[in-house]
C-alpha cells in the first residue's frame, strides 16, 4: 500500500514535469541574445531602448539617478519603484544612489 | 568553455566537501569515507557557501585561487584524520542502486536541456539574488555602496549572501556575469541534495523506499518549477532537507556524526535565507521535545549555528537593514495584530493546499501525515514527535507571518504560498524513508511476537 502510494507520487509527478521539461526548452532555446538580455525587463513590461541608450554612459562604481514617474501602484510597489529596480540589476556595476549627477530618464507611455 | 569552467568549480567544492567529512565525524576512516561520499558535494556547496558568503563581509572574494586553497586544505586534512584507517573494501554495488542512480541521472539529464536555457525574467531572482550575485562578483565584496545602499533596499538588503556568494563563486570561475548558466549551479544544487540524502540515509532504510522518495522528489513539478526561477526557496528547501534527514536520524541512533551534519546544515540553512531562522528554530524546539535528555549536545548545536549566523547579523545591525516585507517586532503591536487575526486562518489552510497539492508536490506530504500517525499507534515516540512539533511550527510560524505584514495579504499570500512551504514539504519527505523503516521495524518485532505468545 505504502510502496504502491510512492509509485503513485512518482508517476503522477513524472507526467506534469516531463511535460513542463518539454514546454520550458521549447520556450526558452528559441531566445535570442537579446531577448534574453532584456527577459526581466520584458516581462514587466518595460522598453528596452531606454536601458540600452543610457548603459554606454556608465562605468563600473559610477553613480546614477533614475528619474521615473511613481506610475500606478501594483499589489507591492509602483511602476516607478520597479523601473529603479530593473535599472540597479541592468546597470550594475555601476552605483544606483538617490542623487547623483547622471541621471536615467524614464517615462511610462 | 563557461560551463566547463562551472562544472570545474564544482568539482573544487566537492573535493573542499569530501575533506569536511573527516572534520564533522561523518567519515572515521576511508572505508566511512567511500561510503558516505555523497555527502561531499553537499558538504562543499554549504562550506563554500558560507565562507565565501563571511569572507564577502571583509572584502575578500573566492574564485579559483580560494577554491583550490580549500580543496588542498581539504585533501589534506582528509589524509592526516583517515591515516592508518580501516582501508576502503570493494564491494559490487546493489543492482537497486545501479538502477536509482541511473533514473537520477537520466532525470537530470533532461532537466538540464531546460536550466541551460532558462532565461533570468523572475522578479526575485534578478531583483534580489543575482543582483548581488553579480554585485560580489563585480566588487569582490559585500560593497555597502550596494549591499547597504538606500536605492537597493527593495532587494531584501537583510537577507543573507549563502546563495549570492555561491553565485558569485561561480561567475567568477566563468569569468563572467552570466545568466544563463547560473540556472545550471541550482540544478546541481539539486543533484548534491539527493546524493546527500541517499548517503545518509542508505544504511538505516529500506533501499525500495530510499529510491521511490527521492524519485518521487525530484520528479515533483514544484522542485523542478521553483528551481528553474532562481529563487532561493528551493536552494533553502534542500539544505534544510538534508538537516532534517540528519536530525531524524540522530533521534533514532544518537550518532554523534549525525547531528553534526543536521547543525552543519541547519547553519547553512540560516545563511540562506531569513525563512531559515523559523525552520532551524521550529526543527531545534522539536528536538529539545522529542530528545529531552540529550539536551547537552542539542545545545552545543545550536549555539554553533548561532555562532555561524553571528558576522551577518553584526553587518545587519551595523548597517540599520530590516526587513522589508515584515517585522516579527509588529507581532506585539495589538492594534495591528487585531486587525489582521482573521488572516492566520486563511494563511494556514492555503499553505496548506500548497502543500497537499498532487500537481506540485505529488503525494509526498499525504504519506508524510500517514506515516507520522502509524508511527505513533505502532508505538515510536520520537521520530513521530520530532516531525508533528517542527512542522506544526514551521506552517504556524509561514502563517504568522502573513499576519503580521503590512501588505494586503491576498496578493502577499498568493505571490509567495507556492514557495514559502518548499522546506516544509521536502523536510517531510526526507524523514518519509526514516518513518517507513520505523514503522516496518514496529510491525516485524509484533508479526515475530505474535506466533511466539500464542506457542507460549
């Protein structure tokens, strides 16, 4: 009973993930570089140009601003606070800080 | 060539595990050593774990030169504890093992055409764990500019650096920020749990059983799910996993070597994640519980793993981090508390449902609950108490915590119940083995006792 309960757990298990196996590599291999470079940004709906225009400016340890609109507010935080969040994870090594002199501009359409 | 230079790294970590088992009594000589070998890589991922994660505190990074340091110092260390030891003996290998090692790799396997080209898109995974990954990397330290910057606090700046050091280990042996391949390092994270929990669990449980229940978790849809996301639930899940194998074990024979792995683990536990503090606490009250009168070696346990967490909870109190998602301080704030009382219901039986999920977890905490009941009717006290007291506290603790946030908790709830149990349910599983052959043992002595009272 016990033995057949585990086979069970692994054959009912085996059917959902070998599928979803399938459906990631499917997914996924077809990204080009740039969409994978951009996948974050991508699926929160943001511009990529942006990013990429102001990336060349910056150096490893330089400061950066971002200037964003606060935008809507979602179930955690605004559109604003995720923009300065994808922009300290696209823009590192260089330094996000409340001020500085180079500053990112971004707007919501 | 990145990936051979990860797979590489990798190797270092297992040797610098290997060395550690001499260390922490788990191997007494070369044959105890061969024997339980697949603790090693485990073992190295969590030593390089948390010494890469406290060295990042006083500005010292870990790539090839460290790693290779640590697996001399281990292979060193390892010849100097096992010299003169009972040398290893040949044996042919179970075919039940031939044939589980073989189902395992293929399934790996597979799961690798999926984690090398997993892209990095999830909101935490990028937002809090590789960007310090890649912060490490980039600044060889934990940089406050970064790890204690104000524009940074939306990445959880209090949480620990075990799993961004990690990464960071590994970016530096590609020698780049590389988020493709850093899915691979969770997927092998995977690999090194179930290895560990078949070596210590192999000569206490039925080899049938070992198998099916490490199948049967490395098959379940949210294991392969959660750790193609990059989050560190799962990485959490696997480590507190092994520990709580280790721990039950340890309740059952009282090896000495054991529990220090359980509290070997239980460290790295904490290192990962702040969800980790409930779970080793809920896990130590258990065995205070369940183990009582060995309170003296519990202690000692414990106040190590207090040691280990020490460097990270002087940077957080130095630098003023907290968390940002709660604060267990806003449990005594009544008004606030008061408010929200209705949601503790609600938190509890949806982790609940996460956890009985067929389609995430398959059947594994359903044969969890059964086994603990049997278990105590069949008469074993201490397995069963030491499962029922830390996993009660553990899904209270989750459950507490959805209470005590200021966030709404609906959108709270729903974003993180899939992933908040993960310890829970692999904690869980990985006693199932212990459990079964407890309850089977109970049942052998009674069918023996039978016949013999009624011939007496």
């Amino acid at each position: 009973m016990f033995i057949a309960a585990l086979v069970g757990s692994v054959v009912l298990s085996a059917a959902d993930v070998l599928r979803d196996v399938e459906h990631s590599v499917a997914r996924d291999s077809k990204l080009t570089p740039a969409e994978r470079l951009h996948a974050a940004g991508d699926r929160l709906g943001l511009r990529p140009a942006p990013f990429d225009r102001f990336k060349p400016q910056l150096r490893p340890r330089v400061r950066y601003a971002v200037d964003v609109p606060e935008g809507s507010r979602g179930p955690f935080i605004t559109r604003g606070a995720v923009v300065r969040a994808y922009s300290a994870f696209y823009f590192l090594p260089a330094i996000q800080t409340p001020r500085a002199s180079r500053v990112f501009h971004y707007t919501f359409p | 060539m990145r990936a051979v230079a990860l797979i590489g790294a990798n190797v270092l970590m297992l040797v610098a595990g290997l060395g550690l088992l001499p260390l922490l009594g788990i191997a007494r000589s070369w044959r105890e050593l061969v024997f339980r070998s697949g603790l090693a890589y485990l073992c190295g991922l969590v030593l390089v774990g948390i010494v890469s994660a406290h060295l990042a505190l006083v500005h010292v990074g870990i790539g090839w030169i460290g790693l290779s340091l640590l697996a001399v110092a281990s292979v060193i260390v390892c010849i100097w504890r096992l010299r003169g030891t009972e040398p290893v003996r040949r044996r042919r290998p179970a075919w039940i093992d031939l044939a589980g090692f073989a189902a395992l790799t293929a399934l790996l396997i597979d799961y690798a055409r999926a984690f090398r080209v997993a892209p990095l898109n999830r909101y935490d995974a990028w937002a809090i764990w590789a960007l310090k990954g890649h912060a490490l990397y980039s600044f060889g330290w934990a940089d406050p500019a970064v790890f204690a910057g104000a524009s940074y606090r939306f990445a959880n700046l209090d949480y620990p650096l075990l799993l961004p050091s990690l990464e960071a280990v590994g970016f530096r042996a590609m020698g780049s920020f590389d988020t493709r391949l850093l899915h691979v390092q969770f997927l092998l994270l995977l690999a090194a749990a179930l290895l560990a929990l078949f070596a210590v669990l192999r000569d206490r449980v039925p080899p049938v059983v070992l198998w099916l229940t490490l199948l049967a978790l490395a098959l379940a849809p949210a294991v392969f799910g959660q750790l193609l996301t990059a989050y560190a639930d799962l990485p959490l899940a696997l480590v507190f996993g092994v520990g709580v194998a280790a721990a039950g074990r340890w309740l059952i024979t009282s090896e000495r070597w054991a529990l220090a792995l359980a509290a070997f683990c239980f460290a790295g536990t904490l290192l990962l994640k702040n969800e980790g503090s409930l779970f080793v606490l809920a896990v130590f009250v258990a065995l205070f519980v369940a183990a009582h009168r060995r309170w003296r070696p519990l202690l000692v346990a414990a106040a190590v793993d207090l040691l280990v967490l020490l460097p990270w909870r002087i940077f957080v109190r130095v630098h003023h981090l907290h968390d940002i998602n709660y604060s267990l301080g806003d449990s005594f704030d009544y008004h606030h508390v008061n408010g929200r009382l209705g949601v503790g219901p609600i938190a509890f039986r949806t982790l609940a449902e996460q956890m009985l999920d067929p389609r995430q977890w398959g059947v594994l905490v359903p044969i969890f609950v059964v086994l603990v009941f049997a278990a105590f009717v069949l008469g074993v006290r201490a397995l069963p108490l030491f499962a029922a007291v830390w996993t009660v506290l553990a899904w209270l603790g989750l459950s507490w915590v959805y209470v005590i946030s200021h966030f709404e908790y609906s959108s709270y709830l729903d974003s993180t119940k899939e992933r908040v149990v993960a310890s829970v349910v692999v904690g869980a599983a990985a006693l199932i083995p212990l459990f079964a052959a407890e309850c089977w043992a109970r049942l052998s002595v009674r069918g023996r006792d039978r016949p013999r009272s009624v011939a007496g």
